[in-house]
DNA sequence: ACCTGAACACCGTTCAAGT
DNA sequence: ACCTGAACACCGTTCAAGT
C-alpha cells in the first residue's frame, strides 16, 4: 500500500508542487483547468505531471483525498454527539458543502457515485475508489437512522448519496476564492453566488429531502 | 422574432444537415461531440457550422427547442386532467425523463437554473432562454399545487426545477441508443445501466422528493 | 449572402534524450 | 529513477478566397 521504497527527495518535491499549483489553478479556473498549466506554474515538466498523476482524475483524488478522509472520519463523531437522524442530516449538510467549496469532488463523486460523465472511471480495477469512505461512512449512518426508526427502510445508502449529491450540484456555483483577473466577460463572475447563500440554500434543500426520506410515524 | 428575409435554399439544407448529425453525434458520443466531427458529418465546412450555431449551446438549443416545448406543453395538459398534486408530480417525472434521454439537455438546463458549469451561458443578454418555457411551466404547477394545498408554500418554482433536475443528473446515465462500436473499453458501456432501470430510479427519487414536499396536513 | 477549407491557437499525451 | 521539453494529434475558431 504505502510506498515501497521511498521517493527521492527531487520526486517528492515535484509532487508536492504540482498538487499545491492543482489547487490554486482548481480554485482559480474550475474543473478543466489546464493541465499544461498546472505542471508550467508548478515549475516542471510537462511529463513529470504525468508521471505522477496519469490522469485527472488521479490528480483531482491526491488533492482530495484528505479531505475526503476528513469528511467521512467526521460521521463517526456526529453518530456519537447526535440522535440517529440528526446525525446524518448533519453529517449530509457537510458533505454538501464540501461538494460546494471543492468544485473537483463534485466531478469524483459524481463518477463514483454512478451520476454523470464528468471524470471518467480510470481505467482498470473500477472498484477501488477514493470515496469508498464516503460510502462506508453514509452506509454507517443510514443504518443507524433506519434500526432508530427515522429513516425509511425502503431506501439505500447509496440512494441517500446520490440524492444529496444531486442536491449539491443543482444548489449552484459558490464564487471561488482567488479569481484570477481574467480578461474574459465583465461583470465579474457572472451568475455565481455568495458562498453563505449557496451554502444556506444547500441545507434547505437536505432539509426537504430529509423530510422525504423520514420515516412516517 | 422570425427571419426577417427567408434563408436562402441552401442555407437552410445546411442547417437541417447540421441538426440531424449533430442529434446523431450527441446520442452517439455524449456531450462534447467534436463540433468539427459535426460539420463533417453533416458534409459542410466547420465555418458554416459557425455560422449557423456560434456556440455549442446554440446549436444544442436548436437541437432541443421543439422537445423543450412538447415538454412544457404537457403540463397545460396534465393541469386539465389531474389534481393538482398528481399533475406536478407527472410532469416532473416528465420533464426527469427528458433530461435522462437527452443528454444535452441536462447541460442546458444546468446553465439556465443556475446549476453546474458546463454550457456556459451565452454572451450577451443572458436573461431570454430557451428553458423559459419549462420555468413558466413549472411555476404554474407548482402555483396550482399550493393553492390546492398540496405542496409547501416555502418552496418556489426555482426551487423544485433545481432539486429535480439535481435528481435526474444524479439518477445515472441511461446507455445510448446507437451506440457505435467503439475501438475503446472492452464490456460495452461501463457503468451505464438499462434506459428502464434509469427511468423507474428516478421516478422512485422524484416521488421521495414529493414526500418532502408535500403539504403536512 | 453564403460556403469552403486552410490556418492558427490551444490542450492533452507521449517519448527520446538527458542527469 | 526521475526529469525535461520538443513533437504529435486533436479540437475549436477565424477568415480570406470563392460562388
């Protein structure tokens, strides 16, 4: 699983770079951001770019993976803190948001998750996946909200995970951070939101959806 | 509103042709088809392709216009002859199913609520679109179902277009129809799944959807 | 008035040559 | 073992020349 033999130090450097310029030329452009770019302002090679990450997907999953992590490690404390249904209503809202602020995951799960056709499957063993986590941690509480009688038992944890991840997708474009001053249109971002409103929006919608997905008494 | 001066003959074949392969290519090839791929298809010059349709969401409007409005009329229709609470909840599944069929329309949608970032909105006066008709559409049904006290009156027409086409993308990717025998990935369309199976998921999303927004008696 | 197709710019990807 | 960067293929877009 982990390294093998280490990587010498120049590898290791590179890598750090090209996933740090991955995230400022993500944040700044969106998905689809040039990965010429991306290796230029990282300061390496072209092929050095692919040598690390074949594909884009590989690369969107190194700079997310933590964060992913991060996310699912977060259900196990909120099925502690909370009841069954807050918890996952909670922990569903986070998930939004983290779809919202990281513009790539969205693209992740949406080919993880079976939804759309942005990102393609690597190509190879499907199955392993960096939102396995995801997974697990929705599996884990949607049990815990059914066996608590909150939750319908006719739906499935992957039913809940595409549903939030539409949700996500349909709330809008938050603005990015750095917007790069682009020559582009005028206006400024066009059509894009205050974070605050897409994030309240995003809960709103989990909260109709929620009310759906409630067990009837 | 219509052409001041008729086209010319061949101008008008031109633009036939140009419709009917790329109607083809986006069934055969997703979103993104090659515009060039297009032009040849359809035996003219990349430049009338430009001439005709000066960006891919011109030529995926024209493409999709006449459906967009079948669609929109049904639910003059569908008012007529159901409650108000059933009609909606048909005409959604309508409008989902729609959206699972043609690919394009996902992306134009997307843009026009406010959604993703694919098929960037059109320069220019963003405000006229070709989705009016379906947001006209659903506010008289969502206007209609509120009044009969069906549905929630805290949620807007904007909101119910947005978390049902969050839905449909969501639901998966129905396998083309003429799918071409790619020299790609060997077992066939990885990961997409019978046109059926994509349907019955989204009505069973679009109904636990309704749940949450039906009226609490 | 409209069409053609060569030309240009840009991006992803590969690979021979370097260290 | 890893990096570089030129080279190639492909796609979108424009435009001078044609009819």
């Amino acid at each position: 699983m982990a390294q093998v033999r280490p990587m010498r130090a120049d590898a290791r450097r590179n890598r750090e770079r090209l996933l740090a310029a991955a995230v400022e030329a993500f944040a700044a452009q969106g998905e689809g951001a040039s990965l010429d770019d991306i290796a230029k302002r990282a300061g390496v090679g072209a092929g050095t770019l692919y040598r690390h990450f074949p594909t884009r997907r590989a690369l969107l999953e190194a700079m997310y993976s933590d964060r992913i992590e991060a996310i699912a490690e977060r259900a196990g404390e909120l099925a502690e803190r909370l009841p069954a249904g807050a918890a996952l209503v909670a922990w569903l809202d986070e998930l939004g948001l983290g779809m919202i602020q990281m513009r790539g995951l969205r693209a992740l799960l949406s080919s993880s998750v079976g939804g759309g056709e942005e990102a393609g499957r690597g190509a190879g063993g499907a199955s392993s996946d960096c939102c396995d986590p995801l997974r697990q941690a929705v599996a884990r509480l949607v049990g815990d909200a059914q066996r608590a009688g909150e939750l319908r038992r006719d739906v499935g944890a992957m039913d809940v995970l595409r549903l939030v991840h539409g949700v996500a997708m349909a709330c809008g474009e938050a603005v990015g951070g750095t917007s790069v001053g682009d020559a582009g249109d005028a206006e400024g971002a066009e059509g894009a939101e205050r974070a605050e409103d897409v994030g309240e929006r995003l809960r709103r919608y989990v909260g109709l959806l929620m009310e759906g997905l409630r067990a009837r008494g």
